[in-house]
C-alpha cells in the first residue's frame, strides 16, 4: 500500500517520522524522457494560457502540485477564474474530472459515495462518490460542515475511502482543486490549521492585468472557451511525467537548505507555529516538479525558495502581536528566505560560499 | 576602516530594525557624545606622555580643564542643535576662554574673558616659554610659559580632535592630531616615547575608532557582537605588537618604543642658545650633521669654543649672555682685555673657519682669539671668557671667517710654579659654588685631591680621578639613569654612577676646581675633527701651511678652563677617550692610564701625507658609541628596506589576490570545474563593489550583479554561461551522470571583469585591484 518514499527526499529528512505517502503509480510505467515531458508540460500550459489569461505563473504552479502529487487551495475573490484553472487544467487531461460544490447541507456520503442495497442482487452495493475521479474540484469547500470537509481531507491524504468498513482505492493520478472565497465568510466552516497543512500549496489568481482583461473581453464573448481545449495528454502519459518527477535528482545541500529554511520559521520570533516536516517533504516534492517543469534533471535552491511561500505560508501561525503589526506570513518567509544561507555542496568545496 | 577615515554617507546603511537606528537624531546625538568622550579620552591618554617633558605633574590639571571644557562646550553645542559648522567655533572660543582663566585671569574680562591685556600676557607667556624651550634641557620645569604652550597645544589638539572624530565622522583621521602630541615626547625625549606610554596612546586611539565604528556600523542601544569585538581586538593587538616589534628588528630604528625611526634632527642644524642642552642629543645622534671645516696653521689639535659656562647655581645651568660686559668690534680684541694672554707666549695661528650647515649665535674659534675677520654680522666679543656672540638674532648661518688666535704654550714645570689666584684675579662669578653643594661632590673632590698641594697639582690630580679607571665614558648612561642634562644634581648624581660625557665630566672638574680655589669655567665647542687631508691656499703668520679639519655635531664637546695666575684660562681634558690631552696636562705618574690612550685618536693622526681615502673606517676608540659611517650605511640600508617594505606593502595585496585567481583558473582547468570560476566571479564582485550575501542563490547573485552592474548582453552571456555550469556541478550531483556539464572557459570570466572594470570609476578600479576587498572576506563571516 505504501508506494517507497523517494530515496532522495527520505535522506533528506532524516531523522523525521517516516509516514505514509499515498501513492498507486503501476511500477512497470516507464518515465517519460525529458523531451517528451517538456513537450507535454508546455502544451499543457499553453492550453491552459488560451482559456486563463495573463495567469502564467498560477497555472504552471498548479501543474507544478499536480505533477508533484498534491492538492492545491486557491483561495481568492469571486469571479477571478479559480474554477476556470481547475477546470481547464483537469480538461488538458484526458481524465476523469468531478465538481462537487460544497454547501453547508453537504454529506459527508455525497462526497465519498454510498452503500445502496441492491436488490437484485441482495446485496449492498458501494456506489462511488464524486471523489471517484481524476481531478476533484471542491468548489467553496469552506461552505461545507466540518464532517464533510474531513471526509474530502481523509480521501486527499490517505486516496481511498473507507465506507462501511470496505476500503475502495482512489484512481490516480488524483487531484484536489479546493477554492475558497476569504471575503464573505458568513455562514462558512473556515478550514483549519490542520486541515490546510494538507493541501500542497496554497495561492491565489489575483486580478488579470488591463491588457490581459481586454483580451478576454475579446475572447470569451462567444461562449465559453473550455469547449475548445482537447486533452494534451492521456491519463498513462501524466502517469508517465510523475513518475519522472519523484525521478529528479535533489542534492544534499539543497535538502540542508529546506531542513534549514523549515527550522527557521520554527525558531522566527513571529511565528507560533512553524513549518511542519509534512511541509518540508511536500515543498522539496513541489520543487522537483517545478524543477523538472523547467527542464532540468536537479533541484536548485532557487526552485525551493520559488516555492516557500505557495507552500508553507498558509501552514504558519504567526504570533498575535506579529498580525496586529500588519506581518504576514508571506513577510516571514520572505526574511527568512533573506537570512538563510545557501549551503555550497559537499562534493564542490571551497571555502568562498557568495 | 576605510570608512573611519573618510566620512560615510550621510545616511547609514538602511536596515538596522532592532533599536534606535544610527538616523535617529536621540541616536546620534547618543552616539556622537560616546564618541567625543572617546576622543577627550584619548587625547588625555596621549598627554600622559608629555611627563618627562615638563618635569612632576603639576601641568596634569590645567591640562584637563582645557581638554575637558572645550570639548563638554562642543558636546553642548550638538546638543543643542547648533549648526555642525559652528560647532568647532564653539570649542576654540570656550578654549579661549578657558585659557584665559588659567593664564590670565588678572588680565582678561570678568576673569575669563580675552580682553586686550591678554593678549599680551599671552605674548609674554609665549616668549618665557620660547626662552625655555631654546635653553633648557628636558625635563623642563613647569613654569607658567611652557604650561601655557602645552595647554594650547593640546588643547587645539583636543577641539582638532572632536571636530574629525565627532563632527566630521572620520575618527581615524583624527589620530593625526593624536599623533601630534605624541611628537613632544618623542622627539625631546632622549629615551623617545616608550613602550608605555605608546600603549596608552594606542589604547586612547583605538577606543577612538572604537566608538566611531559602533556608531557608523551598529547604532547606539544595540549590543555589540562579540565577533566583532573578538576581530577589533585581535587585529589592534597584532597591529600593536608589530609597532611594538619591528623597531625592535629594523636597523635604523634606534628610537625604542615609538616607531618614529631616527629621531629627526631638529636642533642640528641650529644649535641654539644653549649648546649644553643638545650637546648630548647631539653626540647620540647616528648621522652627524652640522658640518665645520676648518683649515689652520696650528701644529697641535684646535678646540673651537663657542660659549662658556661659568654660573654654577641654579637648578639648570646655561650660558650667560653677560651682556653688560660685551664690547663691540671683533676685528682686534686684545684692547684692555683683562685676560690678557701674558702666559701666552706661543706663535700666532690663524684659523679660517667655514660652517656648512652649522648656524649658532655664538661664534666658534679656538681659544685666545685676538681678533676675527670676515665674519657677517654684529658681533660683540666678552673679554672675561672671550666669547664672540652675534647680537643680531636671526644672523646668517653660513659664515666664512678668519681668526687670529694665539696658542698657549706651557711645560709643566711653568704650571707648577705658579701660585694660587688672587682673591681679585676673576671676577665672583668664577669662583662662586652653589650654597647646596651636594656632600658627595665634597667628598670626590677630597678623594681626588688628597694632598696635592699647588693648584696645578690639584688640577692634575682632579683630572686624574676623573680620568681613572672607575670612571666610563657613556653617551647613554645618563640617558638611562635619569640624570641627562646638567645642573648641580646632575653632577652629584654623575659621581654616584661614574658615567656620562663630555658635559659632566668638564662641569665635575670645573666644580671641583672651584672647590680647591682654582677659579674655572666649561667651555663649549667642538673637539678637533678629522683631518680632511686637503691643503688650502694659505698660509699662516709664520709661513706654515695651513691644514684643513672638518667637525660635525659628533664632535661636540664640553672641557674646563682653569685660571692660573699667571697663565690664564687653561684647557684640561677629564673626558676619557674624546678629544686630546694637552701636552702640560698629561699624566706622568699614572700609568694605569696608558690604556685609555686618547691621543692616539686615529682622527687625530692623519699627517697630510697619509690622505684617509675612506676616513670613516678608522678603528673606533673604546667607549665611542656611535660611528656616524656606519650609521650611516645602515641608515641608508634602512631606507632602501623601508621603501622595499613599503612597495610591498602596497603591492602584496594585489599579488595575493592575483595569486589566488591564478590558483583557481589552474584548478578550473584541471578538474575541470567550475567551482573555482564561480568562486572568483564572487570574489570579482566584492572588489567591484557588489558582495553576493550568504542566503543568495548564485541564481540570485547573477541577477543581482547583471542588474547592479548593468551588464551589456554579450557580457550577461558569459555570466549566465558561468553560473549554469556552477549550478549543475553544484546541485545536479557531480558524476552522478556520466557527461559533465560544460567548464566554461576561464574567457567568459574575464568577459565579466572587462565589463565590471568598464563600469567602475577610476578609484573603484584602482581600490578593487590594488586593495581587494575580496582579499578581506576571507577574515569575515557576516
């Protein structure tokens, strides 16, 4: 059941508990080479740029979590095109995509699915829930009650659901796209703490530039654009490129680095709650797809301090007094980025580190 | 550093969040007091060193009123916001004040205000100490003028001081100021500074730059690191310890403590009013100066005298002018001299002196002289010690003159007849003892004597003690023993040690003459020099042909004249090994003295015939202790070294760093690696003046240092071109693949260096390449 922790992440975290990773990749799948990938990452995303526009970074961080096997929460405004990204990006894939839009009467059982008896066959038949699927968006999961939302979160983490005692595996590759609106929080279930340390990263779209609203403007006047895109690529070819992910090669000094960013936030005057060594894997996991999504076979620091902030800044806590000075999280990271030395590798010594 | 000794922008470096921030005006106002503080204290610390200078302690308190108030007026003054121009005027007026009130309070507004009788007081105050800084030897005694002078002095220092350090924010500029004060001690000290009080100075100045680098690099309020204290410490005691050592270890260098090399010669040149009080600085020097030739007709040796000295009392002897007695007109003096040369029954020598660089009141010529001719100036002459003075105060230094002189010519046998002087022979002042006699003086006078019974036996014999074999003859004793100079003390305290020169032994024999009733004086002048071998045209009254000597300051010399009835003022030699002993005065009877053998001073023995091709190398007597040939050569070795050692100074660090770029670009080449390239493009930067910092990504430093530099394309290549191949062999696991990433070649480097060096200002190119801050990198962490 527990797929092998990549060798590289599990030397790097040394010392921390080891713990499950939910994946259910067929071993026999080759990795894809790198052309190959390249190609296919960048059809992806120009798909992606046709219907979104002027959210080149959004759209390659969330095909950054998707390669890396996470889940992401894109929190913002209404009206910005987080459904749109999840929609497209699930749509580029020929895979299976399901919507579920939480509301505060969500079941749990509407979320994971239900034991129906079949009278035919006198028997209870599990009949699979909208979690059944590729690319899961959860629409508004904040509206939801806290029951629901934990049975979407134990789905994410542990990708299969247990119902009645039977254990029913999730396909893979799997996907959540949660989205959140931070303004009207009314009548809503705001995730917590801990159940937002399980999603990889956290962003959100902002406002398009003038230029990019009148382009769509011009092009989304005739119906929606999402009719249009046809899936870049199967579900085995996107098996394919994660695999070549966990394959990217991270050297020590760039996993010294991250140990050494995560106890930073640890030890940061401003922050009550630091990154979590959950965190930590998940951010050198989101830097080898980024990493890989930029063609290269290694990690650089540069893709782990590109990541920080999407990654770990919906985990911290900051301090009360911190927030009431106007500190966020993504200040902190920020310093701490600043105040980190970057490790030189064993195998280049020399004593001049600038 | 170099921020300390130019003034940092006005605005310190942004960032500093914990505290006050250096900006804050409660910050620098803080600050700015901490580093007055530092510098009243250092200048405070430097003052110590004028003890030796002006003898007790007693100038230690005016001293800290001058430093102190002007320096608490200027720290009012930025208190209160006057403007940073006005404040170093603020401090000169309250040291105006300040020095009115110790000075002249009598004379001056409400007691400390300069009025018009201040000024004048302050020009009387002036001219005693001008009278005691030509004639007295060091230490000095406090007396109102020297104080005055050093107060003013050191209280300008002082308001100097706050205005670099505090003002203008270049603390380490203000050690000039520092380092004035300490050139009283070093240069009129004969034992120069000394190790200690070289440490407090040091320690004053250090605190100085101290403060000023806590206020430019920290801010008030903040701890320091204990890095950096551990770093400033570790660099100003090895610093110290080099000033303390290469002195020590560099020929040429025979000052001590304070690295001030060979003590300049300020008094060379002109010797002053008071030739016994340089007479001894004089003799220790290493190079001679001061050079007289001379060319005359004698046979014997001459001794040219300058002045006399005839008053012992007082704590400090000087020559008097006894201007009274001085008559005009040098051409003839034998006109109602009362010294009459009636002993004197020797030929006529005529002497033709020239002074080079020798320039003194008095004029030199051997002794009788019966007349000078073609001497410049007004010249009076005295006929009791027939001392020839020109009464115009700035007369030429350079004289070409003529003297008549005649020789005295004595057998023994003529000495010892004579009898004791009359009672009204001399005038007092010749025969006068100070009332303090010291009881020890008596008692080397009753030893020496013993039962001689006529003057000239007595003489002989005082000349005998002094000359006897327990007596040394030293130039740096007394220098060491705290008894230079002269006076009544001084020779008591001579006696004890049994060493000294040329002054104490003629100022004992003179006193101890006085003492058995020979009425005596101390003559002062030159010894006879060495015989240049040249043969002027010329000749001499007689028709003897006229041979040319030549003296320097080496050749400074003191003997007594003793007055016989009779015969008149007689020569005699006590000093062992310097000069030559009169044929009357030698000693018959005392063969222990064949050893000292002073006339066979080589210098003295050169007949013209046996011309001294390199008249340095003759063999040294005993005691001499500086030759000035071989101080000479080493001087001049001395400065060849130190302009070796200061080309490479200047230069090493440029070779270092050189070096180190040609270490990398061989390792480059050898793995290949691209470590080594990236490691100078780093080190390429800091010299250029853009640092990487330790959290940059080299990602983030190329960027930074394309931006920052405004690389042109083709050079941004080569940056790109450098950092991807550092990247890979860094993070992608060097050999974890079979291929290598590309070296880039050492040419992409030098792309960049081209270009930094094309954006940099021409003093940015000079500090980066021939001072490298990358060079100092290596010593920091942060």
């Amino acid at each position: 059941m527990d797929a092998p922790i990549p060798p590289a992440a599990a030397a790097s975290l040394n010392g921390f508990p080891s713990r499950k990773t939910a994946t259910a990749l067929k071993s026999s799948l080759a990795p894809v080479d790198a052309e190959a990938f390249q190609t296919a990452a960048e059809g992806i995303l120009a798909a992606v740029n046709t219907v979104i526009d002027g959210k080149e970074d959004a759209a390659r961080l969330v095909l950054t979590v998707l390669l890396a096997e996470g889940h992401v929460l894109l929190e913002d405004v209404p009206g910005v095109g987080k459904t749109m990204l999840a929609k497209t990006l699930a749509r580029t894939i020929d895979c299976t995509v399901s919507r579920i839009q939480f509301t505060p009467d969500l079941l749990p059982s509407d979320v994971t699915g239900v034991s129906i008896y079949n009278q035919d066959s006198h028997r209870f038949e599990f009949r699979q829930g909208p979690v059944f699927a590729n690319v899961v968006i959860a629409d508004e999961i904040n509206r939801a009650s806290a029951k629901t939302q934990s049975a979407l979160l134990e789905c994410m983490e542990e990708h299969q659901v247990t119902v009645d005692g039977g254990t029913h595996r999730l396909s893979a590759p799997f996907i959540v796209v949660a989205t959140q609106n931070p303004i009207e929080m009314e009548g809503t279930y705001p995730l917590p703490e801990a159940q937002r340390d399980r999603f990889m990263a956290r962003l959100s779209l902002g406002y398009p530039d003038a230029r990019s609203e009148v382009e769509m403007l011009e092009n989304h006047q005739s119906g929606s654009p999402l009719e249009s895109i046809t899936p870049v690529v199967g579900i085995r070819e996107a098996s394919a490129m994660i695999a070549r992910v966990r394959d990217i090669y991270v050297s020590d000094a760039v996993k010294e680095y991250t140990v050494s960013l995560g106890r930073a936030t640890r030890e940061h005057p401003d922050l009550r709650l630091g990154a979590s060594p959950r965190s930590l894997l998940q951010l050198l996991r989101a830097a080898k797809a980024y990493a890989a999504l930029e063609g290269r076979d290694f990690v650089l620091p540069d893709d782990v301090t590109g990541l920080a902030d999407a990654v770990l800044a919906h985990r911290l806590l900051l301090q009360r007094k911190a927030a009431v000075a106007g500190t966020t999280a993504s200040d902190v990271i920020a310093s701490v980025i600043a105040a980190v030395p970057v490790p030189r590798s064993a195998g280049v010594p020399e004593r001049l580190r600038r | 550093m170099s921020a300390l000794l130019t003034r940092p922008e006005a605005v310190p470096v942004p960032g500093r969040q914990q505290g006050p921030g250096p900006g804050s005006p409660d910050g620098r106002e803080t600050a700015n007091i901490g580093v007055a503080a530092a510098g009243a204290l250092a200048v405070l610390l430097c003052a110590l060193s004028v003890h030796g200078v002006i003898e007790g302690w007693s100038w230690l308190p005016p001293l800290f009123f001058t430093v102190l108030v002007p320096l608490a007026a200027t720290a009012g003054a930025r208190r209160l916001r006057v403007p940073q121009s006005l404040v170093p005027v603020a401090g000169m007026a309250v040291l105006a004040c300040t020095l009115t009130w110790l000075f002249a309070s009598s004379a001056s507004i409400l007691g400390f205000l300069p009025g018009p009788g201040t000024l004048a007081r302050a020009d009387a105050l002036l001219a005693e100490a001008r009278t005691v800084v030509l004639t007295e030897v060091t230490p000095v005694q406090p007396l109102p003028g020297i104080l005055f002078l050093c107060c003013a002095g050191i209280g300008l220092v002082a308001v100097l001081t706050d205005t670099l350090a505090a003002t203008l924010r270049m603390p380490a500029t203000a050690g000039l100021g520092l380092f004035a004060v300490l050139m009283i001690p070093a240069v009129l000290k004969p034992e120069s500074l000394g190790a200690g009080y070289f440490l407090l100075a040091a320690a004053g100045y250090l605190l100085l730059l101290a403060a000023g680098a806590r206020r430019e690099q920290l801010g008030p309020g903040t701890r320091i690191p204990r890095t950096w204290a551990a770093r400033g410490t570790a660099v100003s005691a090895s610093a110290l310890a080099l000033a303390l050592l290469l002195p020590a270890v560099l020929p040429g260098f025979n000052g001590g403590a304070f690295p001030e090399g060979t003590k300049f010669n300020f008094f060379s040149g002109s010797t002053g009013l008071n030739p016994v009080v340089t007479l001894g600085n004089d003799l220790r020097q290493p190079q001679s100066a001061g050079r007289i030739t001379y060319a005359t007709s004698s046979e014997e040796p001459v001794y040219l005298r300058s002045t006399t000295l005839e008053d012992f009392s007082g704590s400090r002897w000087a020559p008097d002018l006894r201007a009274d007695e001085r008559r005009e007109g040098v051409a003839s003096m034998t006109r109602g001299a009362s010294a009459s040369p009636e002993g004197r029954q020797g030929a006529q020598v005529v002497t033709r002196i020239s002074s080079d660089t020798y320039s003194s009141p008095w004029l030199l010529a051997p002794y009788y002289p019966l007349g000078v001719a073609g001497a410049d100036g007004n010249w009076s002459w005295d006929p009791k010690t027939m001392t020839v003075l020109n009464e115009d105060s700035d007369g030429a230094s350079r004289q070409d003159y003529q003297v008549l002189s005649v020789a005295g010519e004595f057998t023994p046998e003529q000495l010892a007849a004579l009898p004791e002087a009359g009672s009204t022979s001399v005038d007092a002042v010749f025969t006068d003892l100070p009332a303090d006699l010291p009881e020890n003086i008596r008692d080397a006078t009753a030893e020496a004597v013993e039962d001689a019974a006529t003057p000239y036996a007595k003489a002989m014999a005082i000349q005998g003690y002094l000359r006897g074999p327990q007596f040394s003859y030293s130039l740096q004793a007394p220098v060491e023993g705290g008894y230079d100079g002269n006076g009544i003390s001084v020779l008591s305290e001579f006696l004890e040690r049994k060493a000294g020169y040329c002054v104490h032994f003629a100022a004992a024999m003179a006193v101890m003459a006085r003492q058995e009733g020979i009425p005596s004086r101390m003559a002062l002048g030159y010894a006879p020099g060495q015989d240049t071998g040249r043969t002027p045209d010329g000749t001499g009254p007689d028709g003897q042909p006229l041979r040319e000597f030549e003296v320097d300051s080496t050749d400074a010399h003191a003997w007594p004249e003793l007055y016989f009835e009779g015969a008149g003022w007689v020569r005699f030699e006590p000093t062992p090994s310097r000069g030559s002993v009169p044929d009357y005065a030698q000693q018959q009877q005392t063969p222990a003295n064949a050893n000292i053998r002073d006339d066979d001073d080589p210098r003295l023995s050169g007949a013209p015939a046996t011309a001294p091709a390199v008249p340095q190398e003759a063999p040294l007597a005993p005691e001499t202790v500086l030759e000035p040939g071989d101080a000479g050569g080493t001087a001049w070795l001395g400065a060849v070294l130190g302009a070796l050692a200061a080309a490479a100074a200047v230069l090493t660090p440029w070779a270092m760093r050189r070096r180190r770029a040609a270490r990398r670009r061989n390792a480059a080449a050898e793995g290949p690696r691209a470590a080594p390239v990236w490691d100078e493009l780093a080190d390429l930067g800091i010299d250029y003046g853009y640092p990487g910092r330790t959290a940059d990504t080299p990602r983030t430093y190329a960027r930074r240092l394309a931006d920052d530099a405004g690389f042109s394309p083709p050079a941004e290549e080569a940056l790109t071109r450098i950092r991807l191949s550092y990247e890979e062999e860094a993070y992608a696991g060097a050999g974890r693949r079979g291929g290598r990433a590309p070296v880039p070649p050492w040419g992409d480097l030098e792309t960049v260096q081209a270009e930094l060096r094309r954006g940099a200002s021409l003093p940015r190119q000079l500090h980066a390449r021939f001072l490298p801050p990358s060079l100092a990198m290596r010593f920091r962490h942060d």
